[in-house]
C-alpha cells in the first residue's frame, strides 16, 4: 500500500465508511473474458480500435487491447479520454470511437448493453466489446472482516445483473448502487461526508477520479502500480487486495502507538521537572537525560511500530520467520 503522505494514515483511521468501485476494483481484471459481437472485423479495423484503446490506462481499454492482439500500433490524433463515456480519437484518418451506446454510435437497434463497450468508425457503429470478470477470490472474506466495524456500498457502472450475487457477499445491510455514472459516484460520497460520516473510496483511479478525490482517503486499487493516478492518496497493488482490513487495523495501531508515545513523553517530563525543582540533579546528569527522552521516543515508536507489523502480517501470511517480509 503506497501512500501519497503521512497524513493519509490518520484519514485512514478515523474511516467508518467503505464504497468500493466494482469493474476492476472488486473483480479480477487478469481473469477476465472479453468478446466482441456485432459486423466482423477486418484486421485494419482491428488495429484501428486496438491502437485507441492503447492510449488508456483503463482496465476495459487494456482489455480490449489485449483482446484485439495488437502488434504494432497505430499512430492516434487528437485523443480524448470522457470520463464515463468513452475515448476518441483519428487513426490513419478514421475517427474511431470506443465507450457507451450513446457516446460511440448515437444510436443502436435493439437493446442497448449498459455493461458493453461499443465501437464506431467514422460514425458507423461496428457492434461491443463484453467482458465478464469474476470476483477477486478474496472479497467475500475481506468483506466479512470489514463488515463487523465499516458500513459498506458498492457503486458500479454496470446494469443490476450483479445485484443477487453481490447482495449475497455483502448482505442485507450494505448499500448497492448500479448505473452510477462519475458524478452519481462523487455525489454519493459527498452525501455521505454531509451526513458525518468519514469516507474511504476503493476504485480504479480513473472513472473514480473525482469519488477519490472528494472522499477522506482514496484508494486506487492497480495491477501496475507505476500507473499514474494523481485522483487518488494511496495505491494498493492488486496483489494484496485481501489484506486491505488488515493495512486498516495497522495504521489504527500506528495512531495508537504515537499517542502512547506522547503519553511517555509527558510522564518523563513531569518526573524531570520534579527532580529539576528539588535541585537534586547535577547539570551534568541532568544533560545526558535530556537527549534520553528523544530517545526513547524514538526506539519505543520503531520498535512498537516494527512488533505491531509482525503480529499482523505473520497472522495473515501464517509465517514464523517474517525477516524477509517488508511492512
């Protein structure tokens, strides 16, 4: 878990309230399976759409891109990325389109897929891409650790296919939402914030973008953590998903740990000051324990730190030597 600055850890710990993103956050983006359906496409056409999809760090883009097979890429103008809606751009003089029915293709016969990535070559709609990505193996059980001490919500883009299975892992008292756009996602967590409570957002970094940044600590989960996600105060490497509860309960330990120091700290002083106003100390002594009192702050917050990272993370690795293991 890497975080943009000391101060997230306090944010962290006064967090009551958990919304994860779902679409790349709380399913597996690795084992997924993408489709394509509607007019076949040529190769050129292939490497049109594969070459847009390139230019995005989303993970339905990298999806596509890896689907599509790219070998080489094309050269893209005039890129833009809409939040929400889909990306744009001219490939060897096509304007290529690839997001929702009504950005990409304006209009569809037939029922539109909320859930599908549609795609458009210079105004006429070639049909979607589809992906169904399983949950992360992990969730149900770090949803079940969260429960017990976070209210939980899940906003997804997506259509309410999911909702059963997801009322099934989160229960009856967790709140679903679906077909939230970006600005649905940030005006539910200012609703939550406007209410008292103190948000953590988990997404993806980039259709959460403003969620992120609006919530008091945001979280981009990623399968690349050199991705740039400058929404977001802390990027959790999706290999380490699961232990997300467990990252909680230790910057809780941290907080508890630079009180107890404080507390140190103002009972050295007053047992010093008391021995200061009886005069029964010499300068001398009086100035090798003077430096003493940093000091122990010092190995006391390093030590208790370094001992709290133990306990947690060898419970969850189910290790007795954790020398090789970094907290």
């Amino acid at each position: 878990l890497y975080l943009k600055n000391a101060e997230v850890i306090e944010s962290l710990t006064r967090a009551d309230t958990i919304v994860f993103d779902k679409t790349g956050t709380i399913t597996e983006s690795s084992a997924s399976v993408m489709n394509f359906s509607g007019l076949s496409l040529t190769e050129t056409e292939r490497g049109l759409a594969g070459s847009l999809a390139l230019q995005s760090n989303h993970t339905l883009s990298r999806a596509i891109a890896a689907y599509l097979r790219m070998g080489k890429s094309l050269r893209v103008e005039h890129f833009c990325e809409f939040p929400g809606k889909g990306i744009s751009g001219e490939v060897n003089g096509f304007e290529v389109r690839l997001g929702s029915a009504e950005f990409a293709c304006a209009k569809v016969d037939g029922k539109v897929n909320a859930t599908c990535i549609y795609l458009s070559l210079n105004g006429v709609c070639k049909g979607y891409f589809s992906q169904t990505s399983p949950y992360r193996k992990s969730f149900p059980q770090l949803i079940l650790s969260l429960k017990k001490k976070y209210k939980l919500a899940v906003l997804s883009g997506d259509n309410p296919g999911e909702l059963s299975n997801l009322r099934q892992i989160l229960g009856a008292e967790s709140e679903l939402r679906f077909e939230q756009s970006p600005a649905d996602k940030l005006e539910y967590i200012k609703s939550l914030q406007s209410s008292g409570r103190h948000v953590i957002m988990v997404g993806d970094g980039l259709n959460d973008a403003g969620a992120l940044k609006q919530s008091d600590a945001g979280i981009a989960v990623s399968d690349d953590i050199n991705s740039f996600s400058p929404a977001c105060d802390a990027i959790l490497n999706s290999t380490h998903f699961s232990d997300l509860g467990l990252f909680l309960r230790f910057a809780k330990a941290g907080k508890k740990i630079i009180v107890a120091s404080f507390v140190i700290s103002i009972i050295y002083n007053i047992v010093g000051l008391s021995f200061a106003v009886q005069g029964s100390l010499s300068p001398v002594i009086a100035a090798i324990l003077m430096p003493l009192s940093s000091i122990s702050i010092l190995l006391f917050t390093t030590g208790a730190s370094t001992l709290a990272g133990k306990l947690f993370f060898r419970k969850r690795l189910g290790e007795t030597d954790m020398t090789h293991h970094a907290v």
